[in-house]
C-alpha cells in the first residue's frame, strides 16, 4: 500500500465516523486516544512503581476503557431520549449530542489527568500549570453538566 491508499482509507473512515457521528466524532477520537496513551503510560510507569504487569491488570484496564466508552454511549442515548421528548411535545433543541459531548469531555479529562501522574511517575518533570489547568477544565465540564441537568429539571417542574 503506497501513501496515498493509506490516506485514502484514514479519510474514508474518518468521514463515515464524522458522518455517524457528527459533533461527537472529535471527543470520541480525542478519548480513544486519550485511552491507549493512559494505558501504555500506565503499563510504562508500572515498572517505576514497583508493579507487576499481568494478563489479569491489562485485561482490567482494557475493561475500564470499554466501560468509559459505554458512558458516552449511555450520553447518546440520553440526548436522543431528549430530543425525542422534545420533539414529541413540539420543542426543538438546538444540540444533538450534549450530554455525550459532556460525558466525553469529562473523560479525556480524567484521562489527561492519568496521563500526568503516570508520566510524572516516570520521572519526567511535569509543567507546574499543567495539572490544575486540567483540573480547572474538569470542574467547568462537571458544573456544565450540573447546569444542563438543572435545566432539565427547571423544564420539567414546569409541565407540573
């Protein structure tokens, strides 16, 4: 395969993943991505930590990651109940995937954050900003979350 049948089929599937999933497709990318950098740099900083590699650990955090991925799945789910609900009682919401978006952001985060102390583990000095920039990031994604699900529930007060 030369390089441009390599470019081909990466364009190709990155725009059946854009077309499935519109918005969504760059969070989703972004914490996959996040995830297998997690994992290796835990597998890397295991042996600085004093931890054993087994078959058991690696499967674990291999279920962990598919478990995060079933969050933002559990999201899309919420945003279509959404949509449907408010489409039914005649509102129409300007977003598609919110809560997945929020659930994804909130992840690659919490991933990030894994990532730093895992590096940080491995020795490499880390950037004294870096941590609580990510932190910082993490609680305005938590308090929007916190502020959509307030809505919701403003909105359904409402039809009592």
């Amino acid at each position: 395969m030369n390089a441009n049948h390599i470019k081909a089929v990466f364009s190709a599937a990155f725009g059946f993943l854009t077309s499935l999933l519109g918005i969504l497709a760059i969070p989703v990318v972004l914490m996959v991505s996040c995830n297998v950098i997690d994992y290796i740099t835990g597998l890397m900083a295991s042996d600085r930590r004093g931890q054993e590699i087994t078959s058991y650990k690696g499967l674990r955090g291999i279920r962990k990651k598919v478990c995060m991925w079933l969050l933002v799945v559990v999201g899309a789910i919420i945003d279509q109940l959404l949509l449907y609900a408010s489409a039914t009682v005649g509102i129409g919401l300007p977003f598609t995937f919110l809560v997945a978006c929020i659930v994804a952001l909130w992840i690659i985060c919490n991933e990030i954050i894994s990532i730093l102390e895992n590096i940080k583990d491995m020795g490499v000095p880390i950037p004294a900003f870096l941590t609580p920039l990510i932190q910082n990031i993490k609680s305005q994604v938590e308090e929007m979350g916190e502020q959509q699900a307030g809505d919701i529930k403003e909105n359904d007060g409402e039809d009592e």
